[in-house]
C-alpha cells in the first residue's frame, strides 16, 4: 500500500493579501482621522431598529460601549429637549426618502447631565423601494469650543458696541458741561 500519486492545487493568494494589507492601512488611516478630529461615528440599520456606535462616539458623552441599549434605539435619550423637535423633523425626512443627506448642529446630552454641541452630518445608504431609508450612516464631530468662542465673540461685539455708545455719551455730556461753563464764567 504505498501512495503512487499525489495531488495538490496551487494558488497564488499575493493579490488577495495585497487587498487585505492596503484595506487594513485604509482602515488605521480612517481611524485616525477620527481620533484627532474627536469624531464619533453611527450606523443605525432602521429595519432592525439598532444602532452601532464607534467607541469615540460613546467617549464624547461619556459612556463606555455596552451602557447604551443600541436595541430599538431612541434619539430622543440623548438629544436635548430643545433640539428635539428640530432633529427628529430631520431623522422622520432622512425615513421617508426626502432627505438623502443633511448636516445640523444640536446638543448631545452626556451621561454626567452636561450637554455639549455636536455638528451632526448623516445620509441614508440603504433604501427600500418605496425610496424608504433602511440604514443611516452619519458622524458627529464636538464643537462645542467653537460654539463657546462664538458666543464670547458676540458678547465682545456687544461690549465694544456699548462702549462705543457710552463714549459718545461722554462726549456729548462734555459739550454740554463746556457750554455750562462758559456761561458761568
């Protein structure tokens, strides 16, 4: 019983690990966009209700993966109340198929209470054949410091205003008190 015959098949798989090694260096460089542009990101699959989260998405409001039910997932518990109304205009518009893409700014509220603004850029990438979104991909990126510094921008601008009208005052009120006391001498 000895073996007269061997059989094999060979294949060349360089082109197949040259794909996956530039796939994975796509990936890293992605993932660091994210990281220095504190980036989260989202998937929400609406046929299935659930939503995945990137684990800077949960960093940016203080959560760790798993506190957050992603199971028939509700906006409505992180979004705050005043933005609501607007936000959900958006997601119901992204559903129906009149909206493919938009980009808002909202509040997010955070696991400690605090809020922070985010600039939400989302668009639908699966549809039904109604033209029904089925999955919804989007970022959010903070911004609260530019929100900060534009609300110290207006209150300089309102500063500099006032000055300017209480200059103008004093200027006046000198021109009267000469007047006064040219007349009194």
């Amino acid at each position: 019983d000895s073996v007269h015959k061997v059989f094999g098949v060979v294949q060349d798989v360089t082109a197949e690990r040259e794909v996956r090694r530039l796939v994975e260096e796509r990936e890293q460089r992605v993932q660091l966009v994210l990281d220095v542009t504190a980036t989260g990101v989202f998937d929400w699959d609406l046929r299935s209700r659930s939503i995945t989260f990137s684990d800077n998405w949960y960093a940016s409001i203080g959560f760790e993966p798993g506190e957050i039910d992603t199971e028939d997932w509700d906006w409505q518990r992180i979004v705050h109340p005043d933005d609501w109304n607007d936000i959900s205009r958006y997601i119901q518009a992204h559903v129906d198929g009149t909206l493919t893409s938009s980009t808002h700014d909202l509040r997010l509220v955070c696991k400690d209470g605090t809020t922070r603004w985010a600039r939400l850029a989302a668009q639908a990438v699966e549809r039904d054949e109604h033209g029904r979104a089925q999955r919804i991909i989007g970022a959010d990126t903070d911004i609260s410091g530019q929100r900060m510094l534009e609300q110290q921008l207006v209150h300089s601008a309102k500063m500099h205003s006032l000055a300017e009208f209480a200059g103008g005052i004093a200027h006046d009120f000198n021109n009267v008190m000469a007047i006064v006391r040219g007349h009194t001498e």
